[in-house]
C-alpha cells in the first residue's frame, strides 16, 4: 500500500457451477480456472445455476478406490495424502508382487485405478501391469493403470502404454493433475 493511494485486494472465493451446455472450449476454461464469475459464464452465453448441493470441495475423488505401487516411501506417501485429501479410498503397496497378490485375493470392486511406479526393484511396473493384464478374470485385468515415473520422453511414455498402462503422469506430480487423471 501507498499512502493515499489505496489498495487492491484479489479475493478467491470457491464456487460451484452447473453449466448446462456442451461448448468444450467454455468447459476447459471452467475446469482450468480462467472463468472466474457467474458474469463470465453468463457472457459466454451459457445457462448458468447455482449447485445448492453438499459441499464438496477439496473431495473430488471421493468413493473412489486407488491402489498405489511404490517402492519409495516417500513418493508413496505423497501421493497417497494428495489423494486421501481428495477424498480416495487408497490401498498401498510398496511392490509389485504384493499388489498383484492383493487384486488377485479381492473383490472385482476393490480397486477402480492402479498409479503405478515404473521403476521398482525386483518387479518393476511394466512386469507388474503386464501380470495384471494377463489375469484370467477380465475386470481385473482391464483395471485402469497409470505410470508414475521420472521419465518424461515421449518414448518413456509410449514404453508406459506398450506395456499395458493407460495413461502416464510424470514425476514430481502435479496436485491437480494427478486428481484429474
């Protein structure tokens, strides 16, 4: 501040939207943060109402079941308190061997998505997804598997997808990132 001259405060105030339309590009900037009022949305020429339903923020994630696989604790703890604040159900394991031995031993509904460290002593996580690939009972093996690795080239990330994952997120993680994936 300045005397005299005032000051400016910006304010961010949580909000939920309903936005009854299918325009893409309006729903990016939505969930990318650039459309910051109702008057923003009313402009774009979008129906606008509020969402009186319970408050859930920061829960984005809830009821869903997450396994995570790795072998450094400190990387699994991360991610498991990201995604527990998120409001996730989440197993952990810190190798490959355990975690398949856990899907084989559950229920069809214990886990809905696998994050999957690629480099691991002992098994790794492209011998690990390719197990769980091959289990005899489909819902299983098509569990949804996203690598979390260092590596980042786009060679790295097309090895992740060879071997069965679906999807790749690099390490260190982004917050919101990995709740979107």
């Amino acid at each position: 501040s300045d005397m005299g001259l005032g000051t400016e405060f910006t304010i961010t105030i949580p909000m939920k939207y309903i936005i009854k339309n299918t325009n893409t590009k309006l729903r990016e900037n939505v969930l990318n943060g650039n459309i910051h009022s109702k008057e923003n949305i009313q402009d774009s020429g979008v129906s606008y109402q509020e969402d009186d339903s319970e408050d859930t923020t920061g829960r984005i994630l809830s009821s869903i079941r997450i396994m995570v696989v790795d072998d450094n604790e400190y990387n699994r703890d991360i991610a498991t308190e990201i995604l527990r604040e998120s409001g996730a159900d989440v197993t952990e394991y810190s190798n490959g061997l355990d975690a398949i031995e856990y899907i084989k031993s559950a229920t069809e509904d214990a886990v809905d998505i696998v994050l999957m460290d690629v480099r691991m002593p002992g098994m790794d996580g492209f011998e690990t997804t390719k197990i769980i690939r091959s289990l005899d009972n489909t819902k299983k093996a098509g569990i949804p598997i996203v690598a979390m690795t260092a590596n980042a080239f786009s060679s790295d990330v097309q090895a992740c997808l060879d071997a069965g994952m679906n999807a790749h997120l690099s390490k260190p993680l982004e917050i919101e990132l990995l709740k979107q994936t």
